[in-house]
C-alpha cells in the first residue's frame, strides 16, 4: 500500500523513484503527470496535491537527475592539482552504463530547461558550481606549475567544462566511435596539450 496521503516525505520519495524510472526509460518526453501516477500505482489526483503542474514535476526530476548523479560512483585519485582535474573531468563522462543513462537524461534536460527562464537559471548555476570546482583544482594545478600560470583559472575551468561536455555529446551519439577508452585517453591528451604550455616550477629554496 502506498503511504498515507499525509505522509508528505514518504510520498516525495516514491515520487522520485517513479520520476527517475520514467526518465531512465522514456526521457523528458515521457514525464507526465499521468506517466508518474501510473508508475506509482496512484491516481493523477493525489499526485498533483504535491506537484500541482507538469513544471513542478521536471524541477523535482531534475533535483533527483542531480541527486543521483553526486551519488554515481565516482573515480578515485588525488584530491589536489591536475590528477584532481583529470579525476573531475573523467566524472563527468559516459564511461559506465549508468553513467550513460544519467548523461542521456541531463542532455534531454537541456531542452526542457532552456525553454523556462527559471529552470534555465538553476541549470546555469549547476554548472557554474561544476565549474567553481574545476576552478580551484586549476588554481592548485598552476601554483605547483603543472598548468600554464598566465591563464585566468576561470578560463582553464571553462574551457575543461566546454570540452568534457563535447565529449560528452559525441559518446552519447556515437558509443562504439567513442568507448570509454579512447575518451580518456580524449582528456588525457587535452589535458597533456594544456600542461604542455606550463612553465617549469620555480626551484624551492
């Protein structure tokens, strides 16, 4: 039996269970209201005491899109300077199934966002978040001279965020051209291309 309808949270959970299936299934072009009752075994009615239109179902997906990717696995590797970058970057990409499937609902998102100012905001300050955190491995990576020390942090971030995303898009639609692979060694020669600007750490006295 489902929860009682009082019971808010529980039924929040059993709402992100049923909305993260239906994206993993059919994508945003799939999430209805009436597709989530369905999965939860609920009438469309109760479902929309907690989400009252089709927009506050895709802002709670995309909450749960972003939960389940912070919860993914993640590469281990140090915590500081380029390895830290390489092992951020290396985060981002299809290299696993599940991590094909998340990438495969976070592109659809992007559609879906851009055609609400709102969710375009929050989605923009997702990414700016992602980028603040390739920003300070940037930061440490220079300070030990593994990367170029005369480029804005900012930049290089932006950049390593430009490019895993390509990349990103080209393994999505061309899995068997892009197997995980070759989009590590993709980034481990971007990578080798940017530090080979580097100037030679300055000798500690």
């Amino acid at each position: 039996m489902p929860p009682a309808r009082g019971d808010h949270e529980a039924r929040r959970r059993d709402v992100s269970e049923a909305v993260w299936r239906i994206l993993a299934a059919h994508g945003f072009g799939g999430l209805t209201l009436r597709a989530v009752a369905g999965e939860m075994g609920a009438t469309t009615g109760l479902l929309t005491h907690y989400f009252p239109n089709k927009r506050a179902l895709v802002r709670t997906a995309l909450e749960v899109l972003a939960e389940r990717t912070d919860q993914r696995p993640r590469h281990s590797a140090p915590t500081q300077g380029a390895a830290a970058l390489r092992t951020l970057m290396l985060d981002v990409l299809p290299l696993t199934p599940e991590a094909a499937a998340t990438n495969r609902i976070w592109v659809a998102s992007w559609d879906v966002a851009l055609a609400d100012p709102d969710l375009a905001a929050e989605h923009a300050e997702r990414y700016r978040r992602s980028r603040a955190r390739l920003t300070a491995q940037v930061v440490d990576a220079q300070r030990r001279g593994e990367l170029p020390a005369g480029t804005a942090p900012e930049d290089l971030a932006a950049a390593a965020q430009s490019f895993v995303l390509g990349l990103v898009v080209q393994a999505l639609f061309a899995p068997a051209e892009y197997p995980p692979e070759r989009q590590i060694r993709l980034v481990d020669d971007w990578l080798a291309g940017v530090r080979a600007t580097a100037a030679p750490a300055a000798p500690s006295r």
